[in-house]
C-alpha cells in the first residue's frame, strides 16, 4: 500500500517526531516502505530578512542543517528502515507539499504539535496547510 513515506521534523521542536517517528516507522515495517525525513529550512532570502544575514548564511545554514538531520536519523531511526535525508527551503506547509509531489510519496505523516490560536488546537497550522493543499495522504499524530 506505501512504498514512500514523508516524514516531517523540526529539529528544534521534540514535539515534532517524538510520536510521529515511530508511528512511521511502524508503517515502513509493515509496508517495507522507505521513510524520507524532510526538514524545512526558513527562506532567508527575502528582502526584508535577508539584508540580516551575512552573504553565505544560508549556505552555512543548510550544511549545519544537513548534518544535523543526518545525526538525527542516525540516532532515531533503526537501522532496517532505509531512509533518506531531504532540506527543503521556504515556507513549512509550502516545502513539505512541493517536495511530497516531487517525491511521489505515499503518505505524509506529521504531528500536531504547535499551539498558537483556538483552531491550532484542534490541529496546528503547518499540518492544517498540507492536509488541505496536498493531493497525497497524510496522516496526523497526536
């Protein structure tokens, strides 16, 4: 039934993946599915924000990313699931859509982890964007 599948991380937020990581990982046994962790770096290139930041920080910013993401997989996903490290650039919901299409993936499994407003209880922005503009599955953890 799924072949690929997305997971998203916030490496700064725990929350993120401490309950989606291995619901994943139960689906990538029992599917001998691929797991594809992707992790979204913020676009420091706009305008307003970019003129902040030195010339190369993104560049830096995406290695530190990059290795990062792989010492997490390392440490937190088993060994027999075969997965893949993915940095996307730019908006959360945006990144985690654009790079499900161009993966071809199965199923995106997410949590709800973020509390801001009445309605992020209920499901959390970033999740609510990409259950509502992806054309893949996606599963919610709660």
């Amino acid at each position: 039934m799924y072949k690929k599948i997305l997971l998203t991380v916030d490496l700064n937020e725990e929350s993120s993946w401490t309950k989606a990581l291995p619901t994943a990982v139960a689906l990538c046994r029992s599917f001998a599915a691929s797991l594809h962790v992707v992790t979204v770096l913020p676009d420091y290139q706009m305008p307003l924000v970019g003129s902040y930041f030195p010339r190369d920080f993104t560049k830096k910013a995406r290695e530190a990313l990059s290795e990062a993401q792989r010492q997490f997989i390392a440490e937190h996903v088993p060994d027999d699931i075969q997965a893949q490290s993915i940095i996307a650039d730019g908006s959360p919901w945006e990144a985690i859509v654009k790079v499900a299409k161009k993966l071809d993936v199965d199923l995106i499994v997410m949590a709800s982890h973020t509390k801001r407003k009445f309605a992020d209880y209920v499901l959390g922005p970033n999740a609510e964007h990409v259950v509502h503009h992806s054309k893949k599955s996606v599963m919610i953890v709660r």
